[in-house]
C-alpha cells in the first residue's frame, strides 16, 4: 500500500475529514501546521517530506509506526539529498540531517561541523547495548569519548559504546563532514 492511501484509509477509518485533520493540525502546530491544500495533495500522492507524515500523525493521532506499516516505507525508502526527512540543530555551527528510514533499526545522520563548532555533551541511556560509528567525510573531527581525546581525518572512522558521553568538535580551519550511525537508534 501507498503511504497516500494508508493516510486517506486511517482517516476515513477514523471518521475525519480532510477539514477535521486540518483543524486538529491547526490546534498542534499552530501556523507550522500544514495547509489544507498540501493535505490534499498528499492523499492525491503528492510526495510527502518525512516532517509532513509526521505531522498527520499528531492531527490523527496515531503513532509512525503504525501509519508505516504495511507501506512502501516501512521496507525501503530512499531519501534524495534535497528531501531529507528531518533536521537537528545543535548550535548554530552544528547541523545534522537524518539520512535513514523512520523504520530501521538504526539512526544514520550526515553532521556538518562548521570551524569552531562542537556538540554538546550526550549519552545514550546506561541501560542497552548503544554504539556509534563515525565516518569522517572531508575536514578533520576531534571525538571526545569520556577522558579521552581521538583526532579523525578524512576517511577515518571510530566506533564506540555511546553510553560513554561523548562529543565532537571541528577544531581545523575548513568544515567538517561526516557520517554518524547509531545503533539501536537514540537521538
């Protein structure tokens, strides 16, 4: 099944119209709720950005998981480099974009650390099996694991227990990209 259809079937199985959902996305989201017209267009098969889908969760009030399942998401979804599915922003010289599926197992982020910009001090919780892999892309990338410091150039990796709080920080004079992989995901 589309992922367009399993959002009109939940809907209509729910009893709301297409003006009840904007409603509800209007009382959530406020002006960042989606326009009635894109909601349109999403259940006519519009492509939806992964934010969007989010959104019609929250005004349907269903969870991800279940608007997924059994769907052409839930298998495979391939993310283009201009519809990345969502954003975190550290700081204003840290950005990551979320390049795996809502339905993996794993959190896969392409973090951009512009000159001087650093993470902030995270762990993931003491209680799992938690790990990182790091994949340094161009530019140079100090990792801070506890005590310890470990410098990553250009095609360098790093993998460790992200229970260990930890940090990243481009300290070169040019930006730094790379990879980011946790497994399961925490974010």
């Amino acid at each position: 099944m589309k992922i367009h259809e399993k959002i009109k079937f939940i809907r209509q199985d729910l009893g709301l119209s297409l003006q009840n959902v904007f409603d509800r996305g209007v009382a959530v989201f406020g002006k960042k709720a989606l326009s009635y017209r894109t909601l349109q267009r999403i259940e006519e098969g519009d492509i939806a950005k992964f934010s969007s889908i989010l959104k019609i969760c929250c005004a349907i009030g269903i969870p991800l998981e279940k608007l997924i399942k059994d769907t052409e998401l839930e298998g495979r979804l391939i993310i283009r480099k201009d519809e990345r599915l969502d954003e975190y922003t550290y700081n204003d010289k840290v950005q990551a974009n979320v390049i795996s599926s809502p339905s993996r197992s794993f959190l896969a982020l392409e973090m951009l650390l512009e000159v001087g910009g650093k993470t902030v001090w995270e762990h993931s919780p003491l209680i799992g099996n938690y790990e990182k892999w790091i994949y340094v892309i161009n530019g140079r990338l100090t990792c801070y694991l506890g005590n310890e410091k470990f410098v990553l150039d250009k095609r360098d990796s790093i993998s460790f227990e992200s229970s260990i709080p930890h940090c990243f920080e481009n300290s070169s004079g040019k930006p730094c990209l790379c990879i980011v992989i946790a497994n399961p995901k925490h974010f």
